[in-house]
C-alpha cells in the first residue's frame, strides 16, 4: 500500500490564482479556490483507488485504476479524460481536455516526508505550475 494513502489538510498554495487563471478559471471561482481550506482524502484497495476531495464550496471523488483512462468533470468545470500512474513513488494524474483551446494538466502527489504532500499541477500548454502543501491529519 502507498504511503500515500490517508488523510490530507491543505496548509498552503503557492501561484494557484496564476494556475487557475492559465487554465481559464473565472475570477469569481478562482477567488473561491484560493481561499477554502481543502482536504484530501486517499484510499487504495487493491488496484482500485479513490481520492475524495472535499471543502466548504464542493466535493468530488476520483476513482480509478492506474493506467486506465476515466472521464471526469473538474471542480471547475471542465469535462478531462484523465489518467493516474505511479512514477517513483508518486501519484500522477494527466487531464486531457476535451474541448478545444482548453489546457490539459500534469499533477503531482508526492511526500516530502511521512506527513507532508507535495500536491504539484502544471499547465501544459502554458508552462504554468502551482503548489499546495497538505499536512496529514486524523479526522
């Protein structure tokens, strides 16, 4: 099992209104994203993972097996074909857009130690890249 499974507070975000605005985000859910509190619960069963992602705006749930393509409806709207892999002990998601002049997206969860996720999302196309820091927490 990953240590990556468990329970995740956001702590920080480093350039995620830029992030948002690269991905075309309007102002008025890019203001709400950037100042929620976000949690991040992770599960493995097996093959079959899930990631349940809440705050005090929306929810949603990701599940998925690894290297087998899904479609999913983002927090901000957009309709993506995504994808995770495990790359060196990392979880790694690529969204693809699936309307055209929309940006697909490359994100990251790596642990920076046993308590700390490294939660990575880069725009592709425009080369924009943010951060937010998770602490694990005990519900």
């Amino acid at each position: 099992m990953s240590k990556l499974v468990g329970h995740w507070k956001l702590e920080k975000n480093e350039n995620f209104d830029e992030y948002m605005k690269s991905m075309g985000v309007n102002y008025v859910l890019r203001k709400v994203g950037g100042s929620i509190t976000s949690y991040e619960e992770i599960r493995q069963n097996g093959d079959e993972w899930e990631i349940l992602i809440t705050s005090t705006f929306k929810n949603q749930t990701l599940k998925f097996k690894l290297g087998e393509e899904f479609d999913e409806h983002t927090m901000d709207g957009r309709n993506v074909k995504s994808t995770f892999t495990l790359e060196d002990g990392a979880l790694v998601q690529l969204q693809k857009a699936t309307k055209e002049g929309e940006c697909d997206s490359h994100m990251s969860r790596t642990l920076a130690d046993d308590d700390t996720l490294i939660l990575t999302f880069r725009n592709i196309q425009k080369g924009v890249t943010t951060t937010r820091t998770f602490k694990r927490y005990t519900p």
